[in-house]
C-alpha cells in the first residue's frame, strides 16, 4: 500500500515536470526552429514546432540585412567587457578598503554604499544624461562605461564579505617584509579574490550584455548600437503589417541569448559559491 | 538597521578587531593615520562616483522636479505643480500607474508560486532532475530584449504559436498585444516565463531543511502537502521574503517589454509608469515633470517595502529569531 503511493506520488511529480518543462521550453524549441526556416515559411506562417528545414544560411543572411548586425555584435562586445574590468578593479580596490583598513568614518561610509542600493536607476537618469551631454559624450559608449570604473554597491557589499573571510596571517606576513598596503592589495588579496572577480564580471557582463535602456538613451547611430537595442530594428519592415521576418529576428535572439547561457553554464560554480561564501543568498 | 549602528556590526564583520597581534595594536598613531589615508585613497573611486553620478544627480532630480524644463532653455520654477498635476490630472499618469499595480500584483506572486510549485517538484529524488532543472532556468538566462522579441512571435495574433496550439482546443485566441483587455496579461505571462529563475535559490534553500523535520513528520503520519505547508513553506519563508522585495522593485521598472512590444498601446492599456517616464523626458523633453515621475515611483516602491517588511514579521520565519 505504501509503496503504491509512492509509485503514484512519483508518477504525478514526473507528470508535473514534463508539463512545466515543456511549457518553459517550447518557445526556445519555437527559436530555434524559425531561426532555420526560409523566408516562404515564415511570411506564410507554416512554421512548426520540430523544424522541418534547416536554413543554416540565416545565420549568414542576418550579417547582410540593412541593418548592421555585425557591429550591433562587436558593440556590445565593447561596452560589456570594459564595463566588467571596471567593475571588477574599482569594486576590487574599494572592497578591499572597506574589508581590511581601518578608519574613522568608515562604518558610516559603508552604511551610506549599502544606502546607495536602495535608489533606482530612474532617479538619477534625468540629470545624468544631462551631465554626459554637457560633456559630449553622447553617442559614444563612454557613458555606459565610465561609470562602471566608480564601483558600484553591490559589488562592493561582495567583495566585501569575501576578504573579511580570507585568513589575515599573509597580510601581516607582507606588512612585517615591509610590503605597503597597494602591494598586499595587489600581490596577496587580488590573487586571492579571484572566485569573486569572475563572479563580478559575470554579473557586469551579462547585465550589460542585456541592457536596453541606457543605449537606448545614449545611443542613436545605428552602426554604434549594441546588439541588445540593435536587434530590434530587425523587425522593422518596408510596410506597416507585413510580417517581419521572424527567422532572421530569431537568429538575432540566438545572438542575443546564446553567449549568456554559454557564460552562465562555465560561470555558474562561482556564482554558486560566491552566493554561499557571502551569506548573500538569493542576490543575483 | 538598527545593529548596523553599533561599532561591529556582525562578528565576522570585523575580523581585525580580534585577530591583531599584540605589536600591531601597539602601533604608533601615525601608522594608524596612514593607515587611514590608505583607506580613504582605496575607496576615492567610490566616493568619486557616489558625488557625481549619485549625489549630485539626486539633488540636482529633487530641484528638476520643481521645474519646467526642456533641458535647452533654462529651467522654470513651477513649485509643485508637476506634483499636483500627476496626482490631480494626468490621466494617463492614473492609467500608467494602475496598470503597473496590475502587472506587479499579479506577476510577483503568480511568478512566485509558480517558482516555489517547481521547486518542490525538483526537490525530490528522481532521475533527469539536472535536465528539467535546466529546462526550467533556460528562460530566466534569455535576455529582456530577446524575451520580449520571442514572445512578439508567440503572441502573434494569427500565426503565431501560442494562438494554434489554443486553436486545436476550439478556442479562439485573442490578439493580445493588441487587444486591449489582453495585453496587460500578455506582458504578466511573459515574465511568468522567467519565473524559473528563483526555483534554483528555493531548490538551495531546501537542501538546508533538516531531514529530521520530515522523518518526525512522517511517523506522525503528516500527508506530503501537509509537510509541504507545515515544514518545507515556513522555512522557505525568508528567501521567499526576499523574492518578494526584488520582484515588487522589478515589476514597478518595468520598461523594455513594454517600450519594444506595446509603446503602452492599444490605448495606454499597457502604459506602465517606467516607460511613461521616458517617453516625457526623452521624447517630448519634459525633463522637469519626469522627474517628479520618478521621485513619485521611488515613493511608491519605498512604501511597498515598507509595507513587506512591517507584515514580514506576521510571516517570514527566522530560526534564530526570538518573538516576545
């Protein structure tokens, strides 16, 4: 009898999965195979959910639309990898200060940097697109950039967390040799901090990566726009209702989602750890 | 907050304070005053950033919102009539701000429970776990833009996707993104899609139940859902808490979904107020009410914290916590 009921209880949780998954999944089975179909398929809407061609050639095709997909890509590969190296040496420094060094004021500080993350983005959008545009700045990647070289709160709080939990000893070994502050910083905790860092630049890549709003603020030259905003202008078509075409679109979502799996799936240990070793469970 | 204040904040906080050997505490002052400069110099680019791209633009926000402005000619002092405007007259402001309570109301704790259903599912031993682990979280990897493209497809009024598959069951689809009863739930099922998201941080949380809680159960002859209700949720409750927090801030800055699929069409019926923010400030440039849009959101998503952390007490379970 009691087994029966586990047979039933796990037959009803095997049922329940495969109909959730299947839910979940089935637009990204929908890409894949619209991002595979021709041009007839897609404008007759005959497309199915297990793709039954194989147009390889839209992966090509997407490079020659009007719309100058290959810089949307090289863009985006830009702003996402300098704004994480910013991230992670500002945030590294900073970090670092508020783990190891001793100063009056500092708790204060710190308390104002966790204050800092309770203000959103749209508060101060105004005034600093106003700011970047006395400075020239727009139309150029500087201001979805410059601004990661400063920090930011969250990564502070968690890198932070990580050196208050390293060991103190080689610190105090490298003080006795006469290694300044900068050189154990820089000799001794960075190497250190190393499982922090990526998960800082995983974060920073994959949110910049993805952003939409600021490009779209800053940005208004086609050839100089991300693939995030870029990918967009690809179903815009000659005349109003005709369909756009969706297997092209479909790559450009590949494009899009694809290097964002790939770096969570390498990615996704320190992440763990990092979420684990910090306490700060359930923070992206 | 409150224990922030005190000089250790937490034991580990600190590890300084314990661990210093006996010479070191005995340092000279000066070695303490370079020391601080050293900490000073370390954080300056923090400080740099929090002055020009925080402080700054926050006060400079705060006296915009006061203003008439274009942001060519010089800002015109109006008091607070952009106030009085959005809460008296601004329709559109009322729209936009009912349909974002909407789509919060309904996302978060559908995207929640939808979450937390997965988890306990997963949480069970079984074969191909990993694999329907994976199903389940591919989504929340797709990035907004493309989400919101994919779902343009899917939505699509006559051959799209999800409108065939209602076909086969006699029903007859709306046009969603361009109908306007359907078009506020068109956007909820589109982040009801990323919801796996929090299934992974649930599935961690229930790793660290102790199985003792459900063998006790069991002898007590306590039913799975029983368990699920009496164990499994009031453990959760903190990460949920904290699910619910981030999920009320997402849902009230709601902006790519809408700007790309609706422009908050068909007739403001998907306006959120996000979007309606960037539409006055950098499309009709008035820089000066925009502002206040935002000092009014920050208000609103302020109180609604407020709120979950005041009723949290009522539900959220801390095991170290002790209740008088």
């Amino acid at each position: 009898m009691a087994e029966l009921k586990v047979y039933k209880s796990t037959a009803f949780t095997y049922a329940g999965l495969l109909i959730a998954s299947s839910i979940f999944f089935a637009p990204l089975v929908f890409v894949v195979s619209i991002a595979l179909s021709s041009d007839q398929t897609v404008s007759t809407g005959s497309f199915s959910l297990i793709p039954t061609e194989f147009r390889w050639d839209n992966f090509v095709r997407i490079f020659q639309t009007q719309q100058p997909v290959g810089n949307f890509v090289l863009n985006s590969v830009i702003i996402s990898v300098l704004s994480a190296v910013g991230q992670v040496f500002s945030s590294a420094l900073v970090g670092y200060a508020f783990a190891r060094l001793r100063a009056r004021g500092k708790n204060i500080t710190f308390m104002i940097v966790l204050a800092t993350m309770m203000i959103p983005a749209q508060i101060t959008m105004i005034p600093q697109f106003i700011l970047f545009k006395e400075l020239g700045w727009i139309n150029t990647f500087l201001p979805l950039i410059i601004p990661n070289f400063f920090g930011n709160a969250y990564n502070i709080f968690l890198i932070r967390q990580f050196v208050t939990r390293l060991p103190l000893e080689m610190d105090e070994a490298a003080m006795v040799d006469g290694l300044g502050y900068f050189g154990i910083f820089r000799r001794i905790v960075l190497p250190m901090m190393t499982p922090v860092l990526i998960a800082i630049a995983i974060f920073t890549l994959t949110w910049t990566w993805g952003d939409f709003m600021g490009p779209l603020i800053y940005l208004n030259e086609d050839t100089k726009m991300p693939l995030a905003l870029g990918v967009q202008l690809l179903t815009s078509t000659s005349q109003e209702l005709q369909t756009p075409p969706w297997n092209l679109v479909m790559v450009g979502t590949v494009f899009l989602s694809l290097p964002m799996i790939i770096i969570y799936y390498f990615g996704q240990k320190y992440m763990y750890e990092m979420n684990l070793s910090t306490g700060s469970a359930g923070v992206k | 907050m409150t224990t922030l204040q005190q000089k250790t904040p937490v034991p580990a906080a600190e590890p300084k304070q314990g661990a210093i050997p006996p010479k070191l505490k005995a340092r000279p002052s000066s070695m303490r005053r370079k020391e601080a400069r050293f900490f000073w110099l370390f954080i300056s680019p923090w400080i740099i950033g929090f002055v020009v791209f925080l402080l700054g633009p926050m006060l400079a926000s705060v006296y915009l919102s006061f203003t008439d402005w274009d942001s060519f000619t010089d800002p015109n002092w109006v008091g607070v009539a952009n106030y009085v405007r959005l809460l008296t007259e601004d329709e559109v402001f009322h729209k936009s701000l009912w349909n974002t309570f909407y789509f919060a109301f309904f996302s978060v704790p559908l995207g929640m429970a939808i979450a937390l259903w997965l988890a306990a599912l997963l949480n069970k031993k079984m074969r191909a776990r990993k694999i329907f682990r994976t199903l389940v979280y591919l989504p929340h990897l797709v990035p907004i833009v493309a989400v919101a493209l994919i779902f343009q497809m899917i939505l699509a009024p006559d051959a799209g996707p999800l409108n065939r598959v209602l076909a086969v069951f006699g029903i007859d689809g709306p046009a969603w993104l361009f109908d306007s009863e359907w078009v506020k739930p068109a956007i909820i099922l589109l982040s009801l899609w990323q919801a796996g998201g929090a299934t992974v941080l649930l599935l961690a949380g229930m790793k660290g139940i102790p199985q003792e809680f459900y063998e006790a159960a069991e002898i007590d002859g306590a039913s799975s859902v029983r368990q699920f209700w009496s164990i499994t949720f009031p453990q959760l409750t903190p990460i949920i808490f904290f699910n619910l927090i981030m999920g009320i801030i997402g849902a009230f800055q709601v902006f790519a979904q809408v700007y790309i699929l609706t422009q908050g069409g068909p007739d403001n019926a998907s306006q959120m107020v996000v979007p309606l923010l960037f539409s006055e400030a950098f499309r009709n440039y008035h820089m000066g009410y925009a502002s206040a849009i935002s000092w009014l959101l920050f208000l609103i998503v302020m109180a609604l914290t407020v709120v979950a952390f005041v009723t949290s007490r009522k539900w959220v379970f801390y095991e170290t916590e002790v209740k008088n």
